[in-house]
C-alpha cells in the first residue's frame, strides 16, 4: 500500500450533520484504501462536531473545528493544501458521498497519464433522501448541448479552458474530481475566499492551465442538491456579480483576443433581466469582491462592445423589449 500514491481527502464542513455520516463512511469504505482524511468544519451550529467526533475516535483522522465561522468553504481548500501529505487531493463536499471505486478508477486513471493534472467523472444528483432526482448527462445534454461527455476522454487543459470552462464549470461538482497536489497547491489563490458560489469553477480553471484533464464518464458520485446547498443560498446579486469575475478571470487565462470578451458575456447579460436583484445591487455586490477587478472588468467589457462587429447592444435591448412586452401581457391578462 505504501508504494501506491497517497490521497488527501478534505471534508470541507458546515452544518450538514444530517449528511455527514454517509459522506465520512463512504470515504472510509473506499475500495483504494492509501487516503488520509481531514476534516474542517467551519464552527457548525448543529449536531455535527458530534458526529465527526464519534469517527474520529476511532479512525485515524485529522479534525480542525473553527471556533469563528469563515463564511467560505475556501478556507478550509487553503488549510487543507498546507497540511495535505498525499500524491492527489479529493474535495469531499460535506452533503456528498462517493461510489466505492471512485478513488480505485480515479487513481489508476490519474496513474496511466502522467501528465494530466484532474480527473472528474459522472454523478448521480439526489434529494436530501438520497433519491436520485438527476444526472450529469442532464446538464452536460441540456446546459452544453454536447454529446463529447458520452465517451471517455483526455484533453490538453489550455484548450478546454479557452473552448469550453471560460464559459461555465465543466466539472459539475469538487466531488467527483482528483486534483494532482502539486498543481492544486499552485492554482491555489486566497482571492477565491472572496467567493461563496463559482470559487470551484474558477478554481479548475485555473488547474487547467497546468496539464491535461480526464473525464470518464462512469457515474461514480452523488451530488446532492437541497434547500441548504449554497447555490441556492446565495442571493441574486452575489450570484450575478460572482459569475461575472469568474468569467472575466478565465478569460484573461485564455489569451483570446479583447473584443472577444462580449463574446463570452453575452449569457450573463441576458441573465441580469431575469434576476430580481437591481442594477445597483450588482454594482455594490461586485465593488464588495474585489473594486479593482470590477474596473476592469467594466473597461474591458465596453472596450469589447465597442470594437465588436456584432451589434450585441441591440440584440440586449430588443431582448429586454419583449420581457417588458411579456410582464406586462401578464399582468393585463
């Protein structure tokens, strides 16, 4: 066991104690059994510092319980990259768990290709009863709209980056990834504890630039999508602004050229009209994360506008026309 390579599994916690068990168990119950496991929880106000004791009596497992909540799971990714010993690190979202050969097929692919820097996998989604509800074919069919998830396969990180994560997370969640230490420790920045929604999607941005990336499409995770989830936390403004930097982020990771960068935002624009938050709402929630890249995010964003051919101004405008022409069709009807 000693020759094969160390995984560092982190269970970044925060009152999932309802969930808990089922994530620790089936980390522990690996078939690959060469894992260290640290948890952190972030000062949960629930039963879970309970639960997490009574494993870590008789486990060998490293607890950290924050005594003053850090209000980002990013925190605990920091703390985790310092104290990791292992070869890989596998972020183990608290309300997720794992099918048991997960880290046997993630490990032996990670392995056979040297050079790839992540792993990540299909994943079951279920309700906070572990009924599932959902699959990452379902978002890979409807959100994409491509079929290049349906098979297996390795691509240079750099032109997944540029093709494809500089438009939105291509990884559907932490769970279902491995991540080379090295290169995590690298990609790492403390700018991500700005974030409480598309840190992750940032973050594997990042890893991409250093390597290649592996898919494999056996479903070998459960996401778990509930009330609690902090995407359904964050509120609208947060979210919109969040989603702006990411993109501004990883689009400057891209070396694409400048006018392209409308390009690349065009979603988000048409997004802000269905959001209840307010122009001004965005702007505070923006200036909040980071005032400086909220400058230049706007220059490049007008800059972008300006210098390019197609008229997305007018395609935003007559959008926004029929929502308003839609609302108030609505409310005369």
């Amino acid at each position: 066991m000693k020759s094969q390579p160390k995984v560092t599994a982190l269970i970044p916690s925060y009152n999932h104690g309802r969930f808990i068990k089922t994530r620790i168990e089936s980390i522990l119950n690996q078939s690959y059994q060469n894992v260290e496991l640290i948890i952190i929880d972030d000062c949960s106000t629930d039963d879970s510092d309970d639960i997490i004791r009574s494993y870590v009596n008789t486990n060998n497992i490293t607890y950290i319980r924050n005594e003053i909540n850090t209000g980002t799971p990013f925190s605990a990714w920091e703390r985790a990259a310092k104290l990791a010993t292992g070869d890989y690190i596998w972020i183990c979202e608290s309300d997720d768990f794992a099918a048991v050969d997960f880290l046997e097929t993630a490990v032996s692919q990670m392995i056979n290709a040297p050079e790839a820097v992540l792993f990540y996998c299909n994943s079951w989604v279920v309700d906070e009863n572990d009924v599932v509800i959902g699959h990452t074919d379902d978002y890979f069919h409807n959100t994409w709209e491509e079929t290049r998830w349906d098979k297996d396969f390795m691509v240079d990180g750099r032109e997944e980056l540029a093709k494809y994560q500089v438009r939105g997370q291509t990884v559907p969640n932490m769970s279902s990834s491995l991540i080379r230490t090295d290169t995590f420790r690298t990609a790492y920045d403390s700018f991500l504890k700005r974030f409480k929604l598309t840190g992750d999607w940032l973050f594997i941005g990042w890893v991409f630039k250093y390597g290649k990336v592996i898919f494999c499409k056996k479903t070998l995770s459960n996401f778990r999508k509930h009330e609690m989830t902090a995407r359904v936390r964050v509120k609208s403004a947060q979210s919109q602004a969040e989603f702006i930097l990411t993109k501004y982020l990883l689009f400057l990771e891209t070396k694409l050229p400048q006018k392209d960068f409308v390009k690349v935002m065009k979603t988000d624009a048409v997004r802000f009209l269905y959001e209840p938050a307010s122009f001004c709402d965005l702007i505070k929630a923006l200036l909040y994360i980071s005032p400086t890249k909220t400058l230049k995010v706007s220059i490049l964003f007008v800059f972008s506008l300006l210098i390019n051919p197609d008229d997305y101004m007018q395609r935003y405008i007559n959008r926004y026309k029929s929502i308003i022409k839609a609302d108030r069709g609505q409310q005369n009807g």
